[in-house]
C-alpha cells in the first residue's frame, strides 16, 4: 500500500505573504488609499446617513452578527468603532441552536432599537424586514452573500453582490463591507478617530480610575470583546498594564456556541482562560480590584439590585468578593434562558456568561477581596491624559473635580459668601474641642468640610428649601473620589436645617451606608453650630473650650443671631452652651483682662 503525498507547504512569512497578496489581486490596491470609497457601495452613503443621524438624535441602535469566523470578526470592528467613537450598541450574535442563521424574527424579539443593521448576513432575511416595518424599524443589511431574486425590504441594502452595485470588488468579505460603512460613518460625523492597543486601553483605565475613584491602589480589570485589559496601581500611580487575549465575543464562539451544555462549555473555556491568565505577570497580585467596562458594571448593578442597596449609583460602589462569589458563580454557569433569574440588563444576556466567567477567573488569579466598580473608563483616561499632562497625570492631592465643579456652577452665590474658610477652621476647632465626648481622632472632619464649602448651593436656587435642593445636588453630583459612604455623609449634613439634628426617614434610608447615629449627631451639631456662627461672626475671632459638659464660645464681637438659634438647638448629649461676648466684659488694665 503506498503513502499518501504530503504537500510541502511554506512557511508564511512577511515576504511570502505580501508574494501571496500581490499575486492574489494583482496589485491593484497595495495602499489603503488605493481601495475604492465606500460609496461605490450601493446604499452605503444612505445607511451611513441614517445611522449617523441616529447617533446625533440619541436613539437606539442595534447590530446582529453572525457566528462564523467573518461574522464575530465584522461584529468586533463595528462594536469597537462604536466604542471609540463612544456611542452605545447593542451587538448581538445569533445563537446557531437556538436562533440560526444571522437577523430572524426570534432574534427581533429581543431587540428594542430604532435602527438595526447586521454585518455577514441578512440578505435573504425577508420575514426579518417584514418584522421592522411593522414596528417601526430602520432596517440596515450589510452582507457579501449572492443574493436572491426576491431582496428584503430593507430601509438599505449593502452588498457588493447586488446587481446595480458599482463597486468594483464583488468578492471582498463581509468584515470588510461593515469596515467600509464605518469608515462612511466616520466621514458623515466628521470624527478623527485613533485606535488604541490593548496595554493602551488598560493604561487610559487606570488614569481614570486614579484620578477618579477614591482609590491609591489596586488592579483594574477592563473585559471587553476580544481582550481583558489590566493595569496595576500603586501609592496612586500606574505601575504596569497588561492585555489579556480573553475576549466575551471570542469566548463565545469558542465555547457556549458550539457546546450547549452550559457546565460543560464553562470547564472547556475555564481550561482556556487559564493558559491565557498563567501569562499575567506574578506582581499583578492586589486584594483590590476595579471592574470597568460592561461585564463589571453589569454585575456591580444586579448585586446592587439584589442587595436592595440604599444609594442608586454605580460609581464607587464596591463589595466583598466573599459574600458574593456564589451568585457571580451562578452567573458564569447558567444556561441562556436561565438568565432572567437574575436581575441583569437584557441587553447583556448576549456575553454575560463569558464575561462573568473570565471576571471570576481573573478575581481569583489576582487574589481579589474586594471590588470597586468604575463608571468611568477609557474615555475619561484619555481626555485626563492630556488635561493632566502637565500634572504627572493626576489632579493635585488638594482638588477634588465634583467639588470644583460643583461650586463653579453655583459661582454667583457662592463668590460674595465671604470667609468661607473661617467654617472649616471654626468646624475643626469645635471638633477638636469636643474629642473628649466624641473621641474619634475627628475621623470625619474632611467630610465635614466639604460640607461646609457646599452649605449655601442650595440658595442658588432658590432660599425657600434650600437645605433641601443642596441635598439632592450633592447626592446626585458628588460622584468623583468619594465614597458612597463619604457622599452620603457630606449631602445629609447638609440636609440639616433649623435645631432638629436628625432627619429620621432620610437616617432610615441611608442607615447603612452612615455612621453610628451617635457620632451622626455630633457631626450634626458641629455644622449646624458652625453655620450659626459664621453666619452671625461679622469677621468676629471665635474660640471654644469645653469642661464640666459645657461648651464655651468665646467671641470679639456680639453673637446675638447665633444665639437666639443656639437657645432651640438639639444637642446630642446633655450640655450646656454659653455665650461668651468679649467686647462687653470690662477690661481691667492691673488684673490684665
């Protein structure tokens, strides 16, 4: 019996490739510059239009994709553009079992958009048109397949294999085709868009996180389609980044697709995923971790969700890994339909198994405790970038953004307040004074003053409830390099208004996310007694002192408002406040008082 011949086949090479190309298209089109615009595209500048105008009017969109090597490839660089651009899609790809083939009526029913286009497929999908016109939707095809007699009713067909498509390549791919759109895109936006690396990306994380959590150390983790993006911080620097090739999408193809028992697709991608974190440098080791990106701010929210958490924001919301590793488990286990006994966003059912189960694999590596989630992201990192570039990249120790930019809005009122520091020194001294009763090292006196610098935005608005509107503004604006335990402290102190110290509903709400109700109280006092004070000084020189449970207030000049205020005024213990007026106390020059 003879043995088969075995080809000999080259090495591939550079120089072999580009031999290859060149003989493969003869040339024609060696610079990017040399391939024909996507205009010559049939209904490529009429689908650009429309979704550009989509994105101008702030509506829906959506893609479908299709599950071969061409489909996930054209949904990755359309969901990249869309990132970098930035504007929000909703990309799904069909699953081959249970959807089939590319943009049908079960994969309609769950999409919510106004405008909804696919990439690889689409161009015998009559029924699915049909679907979009009856509700109302701006169907947009993008395919390369050869087309039938009988087209969809689409808004716009683009396909170089169409009849009457001038363009002169028919058989270019359909990643190609989506990358010719978004290139028209770009041009009707009018957008200069740099694409940036994986160790980038990470990098542009991190500066954001730095300069925008309340954090000076940890590992951000960045999952996205094709990679898992990670930098190191350290004493408030980024020490090191690190692109993962662990992506949702690729997960998704390689594994949950092609296997439908979920256990089995999630012990397959598990074995994947850890040759992959085995690359990861030894020092990327951190008990903290920031989750950026879609698949942590998915999960921070259905554990907000879940947890029945008292504060509605995202941002700076952080957990114990411990108490929740069950549930991220669940998560990354579950089967597709199964899904909906979480309390997750539809729109992430498409990757949220895979990118919960590369999250809980890189928690683990890391040697995650805790979790901070991060609102903020590459975005953010680049325009800090160049905003800080002068600063060593980070805002100076002393500038907190919600608070400037709070106050630059609230300018007019807040400009003629005069001696606004004459509260945060008459606030500390009242703090230190009092240590002997509160005795907590003034732990909270940095809140404290950032209370007192915000305690007459509410006036801007207006004075009658004032105290109030400066509550919502701040619970809603302090969102940069504060706790939540931090923003909720500083707006409901400056919820306080008249004598009473407690709001009991709003302590109620925030319960656990405050202090003890005991130091709440005397936070409480100490602003309420502060703003009486400054608001009655006249530019008067205060001292306190404070024996025997009575609080002494020392003054150059009358206090008499502060009085009559001081008189109804709550205490949260049993004392007594006297007034002491210097400027009537009869001086006597041999005694020296």
């Amino acid at each position: 019996m003879s043995k088969p011949i075995l080809l000999e086949v080259p090495h591939l090479n550079h120089e072999n490739l580009n031999t290859l190309l060149a003989g493969r298209f003869n040339a024609q089109s060696e610079k990017l510059s040399d391939i024909p615009h996507p205009s010559q595209l049939k209904d490529a500048l009429k689908a650009a239009k429309r979704i550009a105008d989509a994105i101008r009017k702030g509506e829906k969109i959506a893609l479908v994709g299709d599950y071969d090597v061409d489909g996930v490839t054209s949904t990755a660089i359309v969901k990249r553009f869309f990132d970098l651009i930035p504007y929000p899609l909703f990309a799904t790809i069909p699953n081959r079992f249970t959807d089939g083939y590319g943009v049908s009526k079960g994969v309609l029913e769950r999409i919510h958009a106004n405008v909804v286009f696919t990439v690889d497929n689409g161009i015998n999908a009559v029924e699915a048109a049909e679907v979009c016109k009856t509700r109302g939707i701006d169907l947009i095809i993008t395919d390369h397949h050869t087309p039938s007699d009988i087209l969809p009713d689409a808004f716009a067909i683009v396909n170089p294999k169409l009849r009457d498509c001038p363009y002169p390549f028919k058989d270019i791919c359909g990643a190609q085709v989506g990358w010719l759109l978004m290139g028209l895109i770009k041009q009707e936006l009018g957008l200069s868009i740099k694409v940036i690396d994986g160790n980038n990306e990470a990098r542009f994380g991190g500066i954001a996180a730095v300069n925008l959590l309340p954090i000076e150390e940890g590992i951000s983790i960045d999952i996205g389609g094709g990679s898992s993006d990670m930098s190191l911080i350290q004493n408030g620097h980024i020490i090191d980044t690190y692109s993962l090739d662990l992506g949702t999408v690729r997960l998704k193809e390689l594994f949950f697709d092609k296997v439908s028992n979920p256990l089995l697709a999630n012990e397959k991608a598990k074995a994947y995923i850890h040759a992959e974190i085995a690359k990861l440098p030894e020092h990327f080791k951190h008990p903290v971790a920031i989750g950026i990106g879609g698949t942590a701010r998915t999960l921070s929210k259905a554990i907000m969700k879940q947890s029945g958490y008292a504060l509605d924001k995202l941002h700076a919301f952080s957990y114990e890994l411990k108490e929740h590793k069950s549930y991220l488990d669940a998560i990354a286990v579950s089967s597709a339909k199964n899904l909906k006994r979480f309390p997750l966003q539809k729109n992430r059912y498409d990757t949220i198994r895979e990118g919960t189960l590369i999250f809980n694999e890189i928690l683990a590596h890391i040697g995650t405790q805790k979790v901070i989630s991060s609102a903020v992201g590459v975005r953010e990192g680049v325009f800090l970038e160049q905003f800080l570039k002068d600063e060593n990249k980070k805002f100076p120790s002393t500038l907190n953004p919600s608070i400037v930019s709070i106050l630059d809005r609230f300018k007019p009122l807040i400009t003629i307040e005069k001696h606004r520091k004459t509260k945060q020194k008459l606030a500390s001294q009242l703090y230190t004074v009092l240590q002997s009763e509160i005795a907590d090292d003034k732990r909270f006196e940095q809140e404290l003053h950032n209370a007192l610098l915000l305690s007459n935005i509410g006036k801007t608005l207006t004075v009658y409830k004032a105290h109030q509107h400066a509550f919502y503004i701040a619970i809603a604006e302090l969102n940069y390099g504060f706790t939540h335990q931090q923003i909720v402290l500083i707006s409901s102190l400056l919820r306080m208004h008249g004598t009473e110290l407690l709001n009991k509903p709003l302590f109620e709400q925030y319960k656990s996310l405050l202090p003890a109700k005991q130091s709440l109280l005397w936070l409480r006092f100490i602003y309420t007694l502060t703003v009486f004070l400054h608001e009655a000084s006249n530019s008067a020189t205060i001292e306190f002192s404070y024996a025997n449970k009575t609080l002494r207030i020392i003054s150059d000049k009358p206090l008499n408002l502060a009085k009559e205020n001081i008189k109804s005024l709550e205490k949260p213990i049993a004392l007594a406040i006297v007034v002491v007026d210097k400027s009537i106390i009869p001086k006597n020059d041999k005694l020296g008082v």
